[in-house]
C-alpha cells in the first residue's frame, strides 16, 4: 500500500473546489495512489465546505484516504506534499487594481509563510488564483526555505484552450496538437504561440495557413475566453478550470509526455531563470518539460518578431505587477 499523497486545496468551497476534489481523488491526477485532502476555507465558508466533505464521504471513493478541513493555513498545510492555491480575492465593484493585488497579497504572504514552516520537504506549490502570477510570487518570496522552483502559476488552461481552438480550425482530434506553448501572464496579454507547435509533424502556423487568423482570431479568441464563457454562463469558468488545474499538477509530478510523445511539453508559469529575455525570478509562462516532479524550461526556440514582441509586452505586464507589489511591501 502507497502512503497518501497530501494535497492541500484553498478555495475548497469555491466554485473550481466543487470541481476539483472530486477529480482529485477518484484516480485524475495520482492514479491509484491514497490521497489525502487539506481543505482550507475562511471561516464563513467552512458550514459550506463541510456540505462538500459530506458528498465525499458519499462518493465510498477507495482512493480516498481522509479529509480534514480548516481556516488556519498552518494546520491545514501541515506535511503536505501538494498544495493547489485556488482561493483568492476576486475584484469586487469599484476596486482598483492596487486593491485587488493588496487583497490577495495578504492572502498570498500569509499562505507563503505558512507553506514554508510546516509543508512537507518535496512540495509543490500550484497558483490557480487569481491574479496568478503574480499571487505565485508574493506566495514564493514569502518562502525562503522552499526552493523557488516548487513554485508554479496555471497557465494550462490557456494551454488547453488554444490546443482546443487549433484542433478545431484544422479539423484534427486534439490529441494531434502537441507543443503548444502559452509565454508570459495568465491574462489578456498572454502569448499562445503557434509557430513551435506542432499539428501531426507539421508546425501549427503552416497546417493553420493564415497568418491573419493567428492574430486576429486565434490570440484574441484564447486570450479572452475567460471573459466569453463569463459572458455565456453567467459566472467565470470553473470546470475547466478544475480539469486543467489537475493536468498541470499531474505532469508536474509525474512527468510531460505521452507514449509516443515523449519530448511533448506543457505551459507553466514558473520562475524564471533569465530564459528567453525573462527577468529573473519573475513567475512568467514558458515551454516547460517535467520529469519526476521538477521542470524544465525548453531552450533554444527561435522567436519571430511577432512572438518576441508579444512576450515582451506580457513580461512587460509582470514587471508593473511586481513592481506594485514590491512598493507595497508583500515581497
Ligand atoms: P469562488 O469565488 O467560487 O471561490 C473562491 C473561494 O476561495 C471562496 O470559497 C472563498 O471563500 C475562498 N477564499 C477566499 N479567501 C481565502 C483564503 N484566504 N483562504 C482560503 N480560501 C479563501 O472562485 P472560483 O471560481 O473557484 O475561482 C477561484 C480563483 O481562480 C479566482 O481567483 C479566479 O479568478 C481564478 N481562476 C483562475 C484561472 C486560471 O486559469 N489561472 C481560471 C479560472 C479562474 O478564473
């Protein structure tokens, strides 16, 4: 018998949280291996998540080897081995923008420096709240003893959108598109970069043959679908959130790549260490390779014009967030 995996969730009772525990750990992300939930809620919403603790226990799931849930990041995190950060502040009306990365600074310092004094030794820490990249830095600053590359911010949901948006337009199943890459910030100036990635054996760019489409529908369409699904649903996009959230987690511990597939790689926003003209230490998004749980940024891709001016405006982005925070002392 494994021991569990411990996989703290924050948010747990959030809209993504209903999508995710269940997923977690009926098989999605370890397989067979136990896993053991650390649910971690503010206060008023915990009446709330222990309804969802309810519909767990009903699931008899035989993977499922306990759950404890909590509001003091502390004692929830306590030795665990992978702690996905999806709780966060969301923009109320008439928030600023330096509110909002206030808001989530304090969340984001205080669960940093919990992390860092009682999470187990080999964690991996996932940021899927928002604003990502930039709650995955103050969390990561906050947290000198664990190595900075134990870090990573969601970008696999862009990810996952543009495979699907390029299978579409080619007329391919998705499994076809491989080597996507989503370069710099989880927000409207992300770069989906469909000159390294490949439809079959060909590049992306030639099997799609129209270059104005790339930009003026493809980037725009990936880059505002957040907004689109808001627009049709009536509330920001959950599910697949949730789906892609345990992809990024999956790959990340046990490895990119696919029978067949090998050298495939995935997006994830990690800190960077100087590749591709990223200021060091920013948590910008790159074409990363994983293996036994660590990451490995892809070198050596030629960038165009378009693609070197397109990720120079989202770092450019990630460089003013930063900056904020700095100047509000979260890091
Ligand atoms: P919800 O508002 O449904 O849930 C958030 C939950 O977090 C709430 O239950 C709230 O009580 C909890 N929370 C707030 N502060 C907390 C704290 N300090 N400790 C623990 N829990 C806390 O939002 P949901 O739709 O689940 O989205 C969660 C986050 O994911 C948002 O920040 C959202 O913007 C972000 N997203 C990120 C995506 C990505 O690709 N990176 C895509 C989907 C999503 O928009």
């Amino acid at each position: 018998q494994q021991s569990p995996l411990k996989v703290a969730v924050t948010g747990a009772a959030g809209q993504i949280g209903y999508n995710l525990l269940f997923r977690l750990v009926s098989g999605a992300l370890a397989g067979d291996r136990p896993v053991e939930l650390r649910l971690l809620e503010i206060e008023p919403a915990l009446k709330s998540l222990e309804g969802v603790v309810m519909e767990l226990d009903d699931c008899a799931f035989p993977t499922l080897a306990g759950v404890e849930i909590g509001s003091d990041a502390e004692k929830v995190f306590d030795g665990v081995n992978l702690a996905l950060l999806v709780g966060a502040r969301p923009r109320g009306p008439g928030m600023e923008r330096g509110d909002l990365l206030e808001a989530n600074g304090a969340i984001f310092t205080a669960q940093g420096k919990a992390l860092n004094a009682v999470a187990a030794d080999d964690v991996r820490i996932g940021v899927t709240g928002n604003p990502a990249n930039t709650n995955a830095l103050i969390a990561m600053r906050n947290a000198p003893d664990v190595p900075a590359s134990r870090f990573s911010a969601l970008t696999r949901l862009d990810h996952n959108r543009a495979i699907a948006q390029v299978a579409s337009k080619v007329g391919v199943p998705v499994t076809e598109v491989s080597r996507m890459t989503i370069w710099g910030n989880h927000s409207s100036t992300q770069y989906p970069d469909l000159f390294h990635a490949r439809v079959g054996d060909r590049s992306a760019a030639e099997a799609v043959g129209d270059d104005a489409w790339i930009v003026d529908d493809f980037i725009p369409t990936v880059a505002k679908r957040g907004a689109a699904i808001i627009e049709a649903r009536g509330s920001s996009s959950a599910a697949s959130a949730a789906s892609a959230t345990i992809d990024a987690a999956r790959d990340w511990l046990f490895g990119t790549g696919s029978p067949g597939r090998e050298d495939d790689w995935v997006s994830m926003a990690v800190a960077s260490p100087g590749a591709y003209g990223v200021p060091e230490g920013l948590i910008s998004s790159f074409p990363v390779r994983c293996t036994d749980g660590d990451w490995e940024i892809v070198e050596g891709l030629d960038l165009n014009d378009l693609s070197r001016e397109r990720i120079d405006a989202s770092v450019a982005e990630l460089v003013e967030e930063r900056d904020a925070v700095q100047a509000l002392g979260l890091i």
